[in-house]
C-alpha cells in the first residue's frame, strides 16, 4: 500500500513580486480613478486568475493599438514594449501608464545607454516572450537574440569590439549562466551588466526551489503555462530529481500524483497571488494532508514606486472619492 499525503511544505519567497504588485496596483488605480474600461497592452502579468479578476473590474487586455479607442487610457504590461509601441501609442493620443518592471526598465536603459556608445548585443532569452520583444524593440538593429548554447555559435556580428549582453529578467540563474560562459567563450571582450539582469524575486524563488526539492517527494508549482518564472520553477525541481507539476489553480490538482509521495512542496511563480496557493493548500488537506510548514528563506522588503498621477492616494482614499 501506497503511503499518504501527510506533508506539505512551502518555498520562502513564492508568489508576487515588488514589479507585478506594483502593474496591478497601476491597473486598479487607474480604473478607480478613470473609470472602466481601461486598456491594457498584453495581459499585464502573466496568471489567467489575476487577469480574469481585473477584467471583471473593466480593464480589456489588448495586443493592437487600433483595437483602443482615441482618447482612452492605456497601461502598459509589466513586461515592457518596443520603442515602436511607445510612439504609436504616443502617436494615438492615448493616456498612457507605463506598467513597465523597473528591473526590465533598466534593461532597456542600459541598452539605450551602449547603443549610443555603438555597442551591439547579444540577449539571452526566449523568442516570442514579451519581454524580449520589448528590449530588443529598443533597437532598430545590432541585438541578437540567443536562446541556448548552439545560438551563440550561429550569432554573426557586425563588429566585436564593442559587445555587451543583456538578459530576460526571468530566465533560469543556472541556464542563463551556461549561456553566459558560451557567450564568453566566444567574445571573451563581451561587456556583462553591472548587476546581473535576472531579478532579484527569480532568483529567491529559484533559490526557495533548490531548498524545498531535496527535502519532499513532489513539488507542485502554482503558476499560469505562459509564465516564463512559473516554469523555470518547474524545470528546476526536476532537474534536482524531484517529479513537479505546474497548475493555474488547486482544480488542476491530480490525486495521483501523490500516491507513494507523502510529501509535497508548494511554491508560486512570481505572478501567482497568495490566494491560489491557499486554495492549493486546502485541497491537499482534502486529500490527506494533515502538516503545512513553511520553510526558512529570504524575506522580501522591495517596493517600487507608482507613475505620476497615479500614486498621490491611497486606494482607501481613490475608493472614497470614487464612491
């Protein structure tokens, strides 16, 4: 016989970070003082549960700028956007909150920074992740984009001396280190960021990961299929050896992955609220569990501050004048 779920244990950090707080705290600011609807370019981060709730706030999420009528108020997603977007929406009149992660903002400062230099660039990231359309949109040209090892053995350059990279701020610490060093290997003149690109919540989260797999059987990560942090987290416990399964929510949960694993570890992309991983919790209590403990880890004190003309209320105060 097959021993029980009795054991849950939680990552520490899991869950929202100091950049997605702040892009729904912008949407929800923005709809209370502006009134529904209001736009948003791209879900603004990426959980179907957080964009189903501010939809049914009156936030509409769109991926063409015709789609928003002249005169409306528009957010941009936390993931950032191309240079071409900011001037087309520039260019349409609309008001414009910049949702922007300060982390990923700073990518693109630094790349606009060394591009005036003349510089050119290697990203390491995932083709396709909005992300990483937004930072090489900062360039017309002279960014190349690699995915793994064998890319940054195709990359043709125009010139190497002067060369920098630039990461998305969400890949895997380990991954992103392996095609660092290839990327050295073949430009050992490469200029690196001052600070390593990735964030500081992707790394905590992954670090939380690489504690809590060793010590449980199965590691059930809380996050949507189209966050790029939710799956690093996956990815990572399975490559410590432990079985791991990624969820949007506790109704995805399968029984079976836990016959013969009586311990489970629960952790939440940087982009999965607190409330989808209580909801967890109590269906593993459902199905047996009778011992939720949360592991030591570091304790995250970031906060960024909100755009100009959003942040001069409370919510508490924007709800009052509202109502």
């Amino acid at each position: 016989m097959s021993s029980p779920l009795t054991d849950v244990l939680l990552a520490e950090p899991r869950g929202f970070c100091a950049g997605v707080d702040r892009a729904i705290e912008i949407v929800e600011r923005a709809l209370i003082k502006y009134g529904a609807p209001i736009y948003v370019r791209h879900e603004i981060v990426h959980n179907t549960y957080v964009v189903n709730d501010l939809k049914a706030k009156g936030a509409i999420f769109i991926e063409e700028l015709s789609d928003v009528p002249p005169g409306a108020t528009l957010v941009f997603s936390a993931h950032g956007v191309s240079q071409a977007v900011r001037q087309e929406a520039d260019a349409r009149g609309f008001q414009i909150f910049d949702a922007t992660c300060p982390l990923v903002t700073k990518v693109h400062v630094e790349v606009a920074k060394l591009a005036r230099e003349g510089y050119e660039f290697i990203m390491i990231g995932h083709k396709g992740h909005p992300e990483v359309e937004g930072t090489m949109g900062q360039l017309s040209e002279g960014i190349h984009l690699v995915e793994d090892e064998a890319d940054v053995e195709r990359v043709q350059l125009r010139q190497q001396e002067k060369l920098a990279v630039v990461t998305q701020t969400t890949l895997s610490v380990d991954d992103a280190a392996d095609i660092l060093h290839a990327v050295r290997r073949r430009f050992p003149q490469v200029r690196e960021p001052k600070q390593q690109d990735i964030c500081y919540a992707t790394q905590n989260r992954q670090d939380a990961v690489k504690v809590l797999a060793p010590q449980v059987d199965v590691v059930v990560v809380v996050g949507s299929p189209t966050s790029s942090n939710s799956n690093r987290l996956r990815e990572l416990a399975e490559r410590l050896g432990t079985p791991a399964y990624m969820i949007d929510g506790a109704e995805f949960l399968e029984p079976a992955w836990f016959e013969g694993r009586p311990r489970v570890g629960l952790t939440a992309g940087a982009s999965a609220p607190e409330v989808l991983v209580e909801a967890v919790i109590a269906r593993l209590r459902e199905l047996g569990a009778t011992s939720v403990r949360k592991l030591p880890g570091v304790v995250e004190h970031t906060r960024f501050p909100l755009p100009l003309g959003l942040g001069d209320k409370s919510m508490a105060e924007l709800n009052a004048v509202r109502s």
